[in-house]
C-alpha cells in the first residue's frame, strides 16, 4: 500500500471512523498543530544532552499521540472511540506535568524576566516546541469555542505543556551555565 493514497487530494482528509472533513477544518486544525508539536518535541529530544529532558520529552510524546486521536475524532464518534480501547486525556496526564514542573522549580534554575531564545542548540529547540505548542493550543481553544471540543482537559494539558517547555529551556541553560 503506498503511503500516497490519493484520497486528499479533493481537499479533504479523513478523521477517525472514516469521516471525511476538509483539510482546513477546525478539527484538523487542532491535531495538525500538535502533530508539528509533537515534531518539534523530537528535535529537542534529539538535540538534548541531558537524560532527565530527553526521557520526559518522550513520554511526552508518546502521551501526545493519545491527544492526536482524541482531537482527530469526531464528538459524534468518541464513545466509540473511548469503547474501541483508545485513551483519552485526563487530568492525570496532566497531573504528570504539574509534577515536572514543581520539580524543576524546586531547582536552583536562573532566568530574568522574558527569555531570549538560543543560548543553546537544545534551549532554542525547546523554546521552538513553546511556541508551537501555545499555537496549538490556540487551536485547541477555537475547536472549543465553536462547540466541537469534547474534552476540555486537552486545553489545561496544553497550557501545562507549555509552561513545563519553557521551565525545561531555562533548566538547560542553568545546566550549561548560561
């Protein structure tokens, strides 16, 4: 089977349980962005020299896929989805990044009021993957305003994710001694 499928090529692209949408949809919108996320999370991971920040960036990631499926099926569609055996985000996902970010911050990390990007390869990628995913976020936020979001734990887990990348960029500047 060949990854080009041709089915998008009218414009749309297909959501869980076979629903088609248009490739600009709120919806798609939403995961897309948190697929770039999820992107810009390996390349931090990758660029890391630090085992506590790459470690917790891919489970990060692993708990960023369970957030794509939900956000890429349909509200009509997620009691079965949940039936099917697939997860959903939780507070407990969330809980795990509250407890990061209480452990960083319990640190000795040193930052001046607004960062500027790029004192390290792996500070800038970690920024990077920030920003994007306060994008996603936003996202998230406009699926929820116009009445299509099932899940409003999705918006708290971004909103945490978010904070914990920028702890993470700053811790990695302290370790280095920037």
């Amino acid at each position: 089977m060949s990854i080009a499928t041709r089915t998008g090529d009218s414009g749309t692209t297909g959501l869980m349980y076979n629903r088609r949408v248009s490739k600009c949809h709120l919806r798609v919108e939403a995961y897309g962005t948190v697929d770039e996320l999820n992107a810009a999370l390996g390349l931090a991971r990758a660029s890391s020299q630090h085992s506590f920040v790459s470690d917790n960036l891919l489970v990060i990631q692993q708990d960023l896929v369970t957030l794509m499926g939900e956000l890429a099926t349909g509200t009509e569609d997620l009691l079965r989805y949940a039936k099917d055996g697939f997860s959903l985000v939780t507070a407990a996902l969330t809980a795990k990044l509250d407890v990061l970010v209480a452990e960083i911050e319990a640190q000795s990390i040193t930052f001046k009021g607004w960062a500027t990007p790029g004192a390290t390869l792996n500070s800038a990628a970690l920024d990077v993957a920030r920003t994007v995913c306060r994008r996603a976020e936003r996202r998230v936020c406009a699926l929820h305003e116009a009445g299509q979001l099932h899940n409003p734990e999705i918006i708290i887990y971004l909103n945490r994710l978010a904070d914990l990348l920028w702890l993470f960029a700053r811790w990695v500047e302290t370790e280095v001694g920037r």
